[in-house]
C-alpha cells in the first residue's frame, strides 16, 4: 500500500517575545517595560492557577484547575495494563465572543486589528 505524506502546514505562533514588542510598539513602552508587563502577566496567572483560583479573562475565556481521577491505562505498544494517577489539569474555555472572532462571525473591532 502507498502511503501518502501531507505537507505540513505551520501555524504563525505568537510568542511572548512578540507580545513584549507589539505592547512597545503600540502602547509606547520601553522594551523592558513591555517584556516585564508580559512576563508579570503570565506570572498572576500561573499563580493564580496554582492556589486553585479560575482565571477568566472577560471576551478571551476561562483557564480553571480540574482534578482528573486515577483510571486504568494500556501502554500503546505493549498493550499492557498501566495504572494512570490522578493528577492536576488545566483547562480552557474559549469565550463565546472569541469563538465568533475566530470563526469569523463576528467582526474584529478596532482593538483587535
């Protein structure tokens, strides 16, 4: 049987390196300034997450904390029966606004172009 190889199609990826440089370029902030603001921003969340608190952001979405139970696994080569632990996941919801942005029903507003 022939196999078919896709090309694979790369997503742009935004970063936090770019998100440092867009808020320089359009809130004029120094670079510093900029990356720091970043970097302070994702700390609150990760913090936030880790006591246990939701984060939600109004017109992006929810990240929560949600406990998954201990339940039977099998390893994919083997076949053999693995116990999976329980264990902590962070999950998130897009928000009904960013749902219509993406899927282009509704239309971007100055703030996102």
């Amino acid at each position: 049987m022939d196999r078919v190889i896709l090309p694979v199609i790369e997503t742009p990826t935004l970063t936090k390196a770019e998100l440092a440089d867009l808020l320089f370029e359009r809130l004029g902030l120094n670079k510093r300034e900029s990356k720091d603001m970043v970097e302070a921003f994702f700390e609150i969340i990760h913090a936030s997450l880790m006591k246990g608190e939701d984060v939600k952001l109004s017109g992006f979405g929810n990240f929560q904390i949600r406990r998954k139970a201990p339940r039977p696994g099998r390893n994919p080569r083997t076949g053999e029966s693995i116990p999976i632990k329980a264990r902590n996941v962070v999950t998130f919801h897009a928000s009904h606004k960013l749902k219509g942005l993406v899927q282009g029903d509704t239309p971007l507003g100055e703030d996102f172009e």
